[in-house]
C-alpha cells in the first residue's frame, strides 16, 4: 500500500506544495504553545514532512517511525534539500508494540495515522505514554458519510487482494485515551473531512 511510488508521490507534492492543509493546522496549533527547544516524536511520519516544519519553528531534533521502509529514500532527500541532516533521526517500528523503541519527545504528532491502525487504544496509548508535554493527531470524523466511505474502500481494498485497512474510530473514545493516561485533550478542529485533537501533559 505505502510502496515507493506512493512515497515519490507525498516527497513530489511537499516540494510543490508543502504539507497539506491538516498538517499545516496541526503545525500552528503546535507552534502556538511554543516550539524553541522543543523535541519532536511523529509517529507514522511517511517522508517526515510535518517534521521539517516544526524544526523550521524552532524544534532542535526530530524522530520519525513508521512500518514501511518505503519512505526512506524520499525522506532522507527532504532531510538534506532542507539542510536538516543530522537533526532528523528515523526508525522502521510499531511503536503501539514496542513504545519503549523511541525516546519521550517534547511534543509528539500522528497525522492520518490512528485511521489506519485497527487497535486504536493501544497506539494512542504508546503515543501518550512518550508525551512529555504535547500532542497532536488528525483523524475522520466517525458518522453515517466517513463509516460508508470507510467500508467502500476496504471492500476496494479486500477486492484487489491488500490485508490494509481503514477505520473511522469514535472520537470520544480516542480522546478518552488520552486522558486516562493523564493528557488534558481538545478536539481542536472539526472538519468534514479531517479532524484534529490536540492534547497536553
């Protein structure tokens, strides 16, 4: 699902276009409370886009997990035309498995990642868990029209052979995550779309 060519994709875009508009709204709400100092942990990163902005607002050092190595290449190039080298630091983990794999990080974001991710209580609670004092998450909203588009693209997806899947999981529920491992959370943006809740220690 998340191949070479996806990864030439997302690099080929920010180059033209920058991060998207949910990232850019979790890159201000983010740098609202302050980024100078501050360490990065973005989970699920892809080619690390909403990593470069935070270090381009004051961030000193960032770390990107993912699962698929896919990135790599794309990333490594956006780390070096940004003149970042040696400040972005990557790791191929899952971190909802292995939470102790990475260090705690100042502020720690996952941008359409809990959507795909099937056991939402146990990646939320990694990410918690290496909050030192904020986070961020983008994710669909859960009613009628996001459970049908959901369901659509995992009969396309079950049709054409793929074991990923998709998932529009109740909002509350995640933000209730957060809490219980003691983050103050706030669903920050409702859009149609895309959502994001941000949350402090």
């Amino acid at each position: 699902m998340f191949d070479a060519r996806f990864a030439r994709r997302r690099a080929a875009r920010y180059r033209r276009r920058g991060p998207d508009a949910t990232a850019r709204r979790i890159v201000e709400l983010l740098a609202a409370g302050g980024l100078d100092g501050a360490t990065v942990l973005e989970i699920g990163g892809g080619v690390g886009e909403i990593s470069l902005e935070l270090l381009g607002r004051g961030a000193t050092s960032a770390t990107v997990v993912e699962l698929s190595p896919a990135y790599e290449q794309q990333a490594a190039a956006l780390v070096a035309e940004a003149g970042l080298s040696g400040r972005v630091h990557r790791r191929l983990v899952d971190i909802a498995e292995d939470p102790t794999a990475v260090a705690p990080a100042d502020v720690v974001v996952l941008h359409r990642v809990v959507c795909c991710y099937p056991d939402h209580p146990k990646l939320l609670g990694a990410a918690a868990g290496r909050t030192r004092a904020r986070l961020a998450f983008s994710f669909p909203p859960c009613n009628a029209v996001s459970r049908a588009v959901v369901a659509t693209q995992n009969r396309l997806l079950r049709a054409g052979g793929r074991e990923f899947r998709t998932f529009a999981h109740p909002p509350e529920a995640m933000l209730d995550v957060l809490a219980g491992r003691g983050l103050a959370p706030v669903l920050a943006h409702r859009g149609a779309v895309w959502q994001v809740a941000t949350a402090t220690r």
